[in-house]
C-alpha cells in the first residue's frame, strides 16, 4: 500500500479501464461511470482514502494489481475461478451476460452462436467475451481463429464493426445496451453466463477486502447505489 493520508488513514489507488461504457469512460477529458462513482462511494464507508486512479488496458490491470502499482481494480470485471487463482475479489456489485453486438443495417442478423461461423468477429483481450468466443467457438471448431479479432478496448472493436471490418462483436451486455444506444449497432442475441462483476483486489489483503465488502453493503443498504444506477443505467 502507499503512503498514509493525511487523516492518518492508509491511501490506495485505484485502477481501470476506459472504453466500458457506462461502468468507465473518458467524457470531456475525464474519467467517470459506475465503477468510478460506485467504488468512490464504497471508498468513503471505509477508513481507506483514494489517492487517485490510474488507466490502463483491460489486460494489464491484473499484472498491474499483483505488481503493487494499483491496489483494487474497478472495471466491470467479472469474478471467475482463473482469476481468482492470481487475485482476490469483492462480493459481487453487478450481473451480466454476454451479448452479440452487430451493425443496425439488419444484414447479418444472427440468432445463436453458431450462426457467427466463418464470419469476422471481435472482442476486448483478456475478457470473458474473448472466452465466450475462445471456448464456445473456437474450440469446438465452429469458427477458424484467423476470424477472431481480438482488440485492447472495446470502442475498437465496436468502430471497426461499425465500419464493416468485421460482423459481430462478443460483449458484457450492459455495455453492449450503451453501445447500442449511442452508436449504429444492436444486440442481435443474449448468451446467457451468469457473471458476477466484483473489484479486484490482491491475494492477501483481507482487511482491505473486507473493509471494502462491508462499505458495499453500507452502500447497498442505503440509497446510494439505487442512486448511481438510476443515473447511470437509466433506471
Ligand atoms: N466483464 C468482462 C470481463 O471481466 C469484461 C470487462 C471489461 O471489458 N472491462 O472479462
């Protein structure tokens, strides 16, 4: 951990990836979404002050966290038995699924998994889109791998979608809504995986984690986090 807050409480930093939207996005320049206000919100429960946040790409935040360069990760990740062999995790904040993004021009409309064979797609490096394709298409040998594109950040890949490079893009659905909201893209189809989002944190630091599952439950109970997900998710 770094230095100590003025206040005499311990500072940490906080690490993420840009290019989710709504859980993380530059606007004008500057860092905000879910994850920022939520984790923020969680952060003041605790006897923890938050030094700053550092961005990276999605794939380094892991390397980033064990390196001691950031000390939780907030970035829609989703909690799973690979990860958690590396790093530790909050309770879960937020459910997902993977949804199967493509252009609103209705030429390719694809209905199941297996209607993206033999055709160019896409996902961010190092997410559970990326296995989504890896182990339910590439594997099973229903797509070759030259047609997987893998990208290091989702904007990327839904603007090379946008421009025909490729024909579909694998991504957690809540971000694929956003997507579909603001760009010429829609979801043609839902894969149900059932993942939990949780912050990142190091093996090992218990009290943090627990100082943390304990502010988001703070957090819950309260109207906070009804709050930032009216304002963030328009409900
Ligand atoms: N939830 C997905 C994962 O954990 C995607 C996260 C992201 O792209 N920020 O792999």
């Amino acid at each position: 951990f770094g230095g100590g807050g003025g206040d005499g409480s311990t500072e940490i930093t906080a690490g993420t990836a840009p290019g989710f939207p709504p859980f993380e996005m530059k606007q004008d320049g500057e860092l905000v979404g879910f994850d920022i206000d939520l984790l923020e919100a969680v952060i003041d429960e605790t006897d923890y002050t938050l030094a700053g946040w550092e961005e990276y790409e999605f794939k380094s935040l892991i390397p980033a966290l064990t390196n001691e360069n950031i000390d939780v990760v907030a970035a829609g990740m989703t909690i799973n038995d690979e990860r958690d062999q590396t790093i530790d995790f909050t309770d879960p904040y937020y459910s997902s699924n993977q949804a199967i993004v493509v252009r609103e021009d209705g030429d390719f409309a694809p209905s199941s998994l297996s209607d993206l064979a033999g055709r160019p797609i896409g996902a961010q490096k190092g997410t559970t889109g990326e296995t989504t394709v890896q182990d339910e298409l590439i594997s099973p040998g229903n797509l070759d791998e030259s047609n997987y594109n893998s990208y290091g950040n989702y904007v990327l890949a839904v603007e090379d979608l946008q421009n025909g490079n490729i024909d579909a893009v694998v991504i957690d659905e809540p971000v694929a809504q956003t997507f579909a909201a603001q760009r010429p893209v829609t979801i043609a189809f839902t894969y149900e995986t059932g993942e939990n989002f949780g912050f990142g944190v190091r093996d090992g630091d218990d009290e943090f984690t627990q100082a943390l599952n304990d502010g988001l439950s703070t957090v819950r109970d309260g109207s906070t986090y009804q709050d930032l997900t009216n304002k963030w998710f328009g409900q």
